[in-house]
C-alpha cells in the first residue's frame, strides 16, 4: 500500500493526457502544473451514479494535494513522459492507413515486470466480434509458447 493519495493509474492517465496535450496547438510547456491543478484525479471519483456512471461527487484535483505531494507528483509525471516511447512513425503509419488502436493490449509478465507488450489498431468499420477475436486469438497463440501455459 503507497501512503501516496493517488495512484500509479492516476499518474499514468495524467501523464498520457498531458502528451496529448503537447501535440494541441498554442501547447505552452510552462503552463503544466497549472493547468493540471483543477484536473480531477481519477481514483478520487469514489461516488458515481449507478445508471449513467456520472461523477456525483467531483472527487479531488491535483491541486488539491498538498505542496509536497504536488511537487512529487510533477517530479513523477515529468520521469513518465521522459520516458516515454517514441511511436511517432507508428501513430504517422496508422494515421495514414486509417487505422485506429484498440484500447486491448496483451502483456506477457515476468517476475521483474512485462517482458513484452502487444498494441492493436484496426479499421474502425472492424466489426467487435472480430476485434475480440483478434485479440482472443493471438493470445491463446503466444500462450502456447509459454510453460505451463
């Protein structure tokens, strides 16, 4: 358990978001940690309407942290988008072939973290059923290379 009053996923999301921003027009560097500051942090969106999932409680922002939490959490997002692989010719080649990536990702995991990931992009007119299937059907492929798969 982290005494951190946010989580791994929380920091992910912010740190793909604020990536996403740096492509926008008019994207002023300077301007992160402000702007960030009323950005609710995911995990806080403990109360949420059972029929349409809306937030009934807003939940924390980042800004809300205190000082040394904050600043903890700029030196963290910074690390995370540093490292962050460049897969700009990839986004470029699937942009052009009009190909959009699936939110599934196959991961093979070892005791010292992922060996390797899997990103899928498909057609948007790619039915779902095949998309699961595509999916489904390269994992149970891998698997059987794996022991005691």
């Amino acid at each position: 358990m982290t005494d951190r009053p946010y989580t791994d996923d929380d920091l992910r999301a912010e740190a793909t978001r604020q990536l996403a921003l740096r492509r926008q027009p008019g994207f002023n560097s300077r301007g992160i940690g402000n702007e960030m500051k009323d950005q609710l942090i995911p995990s806080s969106l403990v109360d949420l309407e059972p029929e349409t999932g809306e937030a009934l409680e807003m939940g924390r922002a980042w800004g809300q942290l205190g000082d040394g939490d904050y600043a903890r959490v700029l030196h963290e997002l910074a690390a995370l988008m540093n490292g962050a692989a460049d897969v700009s010719e990839w986004a470029v080649h699937l942009g052009a072939d009009g190909l959009e990536p699936l939110g599934e990702q196959l991961t093979a995991h070892t005791d010292g973290g992922p060996w390797f990931r899997l990103h899928f992009a498909v057609r948007p007119d790619m039915p779902d059923d095949m998309r699961r299937a595509l999916v489904e059907g390269v994992a149970l492929e891998i698997a059987k290379h794996f022991p005691n798969a």
